[in-house]
C-alpha cells in the first residue's frame, strides 16, 4: 500500500521501476528475474563523483619546473611553525611571537618548519613538512619586547572573592627577509630523508 502511494510521486523512472521491483518482491513473486533486475537498476543508478579527467603523471611537476625556471612564479608565500604557532607569510612581512624565545635582536634565522609553499599558479604541500632544501626562508629578529599590559581579573559572585592581575607577556618582532625556492625545481617524487637532524626554529 505504502509502495503504491510511493510510485505516482517518483520523478525518474528508475525509481518507479526499483517502486515496481520492491512491490513484486513484497507480493511473494519469487521468480529469478525479480532479484537481478533491481540490482542492475541500481548499479545503472550509481555515477562517478569525479567529473575531471585525471591529469597526465608528472605533468603538473613540469609545468611548475618551467614557472621556477622562467622565474614568472609571482609572488611566493609560506605556511611556517614557528614555536607552536602557524603563520602564513610573504617577503617583507613581519610577525609577533609571543612567548619566551632564545634569538636576540639582530640574529638572521632560517626557518625550517614549512608546512607548505605556493605561488601564483601553484601550491607545494608538505607532509606534514615540504622536503628540506626545497624552500628557503630568511628571517630576521628586529624587535623583543614586552606585550600591552594584559588584565586577568578574577570573580567569584556572593562570595566576597576579587582578584586582578596585570601582566606583560614577552614578544618577538620578526622579518621576514626572503622566501625562495631550489634551484633545481620539484623534483618528480619528494622524499624527506632521515638523516635531516632536529629543527628547532
């Protein structure tokens, strides 16, 4: 009963028909059509989610080879960690760390920890870090100071309970000088080797 309620309301005609082959089934008609045909109907129904034609294998690596050789790349950005935090950067910017940090003012630093680097056309993404070597980032310390004075006041309702602290958390200003790119391109499979050592920045 439900089924022929079901059946005016189908659109498509597959469903009427799958209507149709669940109605014979549930009226006890066990003949051997009845089964293949509502598993042919439904494997007719199912369609491919990806509607892009597959790019040809090491294409995309050649194509970025001839933007890094021609120098027509644009202009590069980087996704780094740096002390826990990420940041997503490009030459000239400038960056607040907060916390304690051992560099001092005037020290050039290389930051190792890049998550991912891109262009105009194209994005390289590390897993979880883009092999070493590959991008070259160029930092400099300008600044260590201290925060704005930060309030952290404390309440506690009926209870007669007020506390109010002030506090001024350590900063470190840093440029960032360059961001480039191997001069050897992408290479068609990047592999980290083992032997890299510890990052610390």
């Amino acid at each position: 009963m439900f089924l022929n309620r079901l059946a005016p309301l189908a659109r498509t005609s597959g469903v009427v028909s799958i209507a149709n082959a669940f109605k014979a089934l549930s009226l006890g008609a066990t003949t051997p059509q009845t089964a293949p045909a509502l598993t042919t109907l439904v494997c007719k129904t199912r369609f491919n989610s990806s509607l892009a034609a597959p790019l040809p294998s090491g294409s995309v690596v050649k194509a970025v080879n001839a933007q890094l050789a021609s120098a027509s790349e644009g202009r590069l950005f980087a996704v780094v960690q740096l002390c826990g935090k990420q940041f997503k950067i490009t030459s000239g910017d400038i960056i607040i760390v907060e916390g304690y940090w051992p560099p001092t003012n005037g020290d050039r630093i290389r930051l190792d920890k890049v998550l991912l680097a891109g262009g105009k056309d194209f994005s390289l993404i590390g897993r979880p870090l883009v092999p070493a070597g590959l991008v070259d980032v160029q930092a400099t310390i300008i600044e260590k100071s201290l925060s704005h004075t930060k309030t952290h006041f404390r309440k506690k309702r009926r209870k007669q309970y007020m506390r109010i602290n002030f506090f001024r958390a350590q900063q470190t200003m840093i440029r960032i000088n360059s961001i480039e790119l191997s001069e050897k391109g992408v290479p068609e499979q990047p592999t980290a080797s083992r032997e890299e050592g510890e990052r610390f920045f």
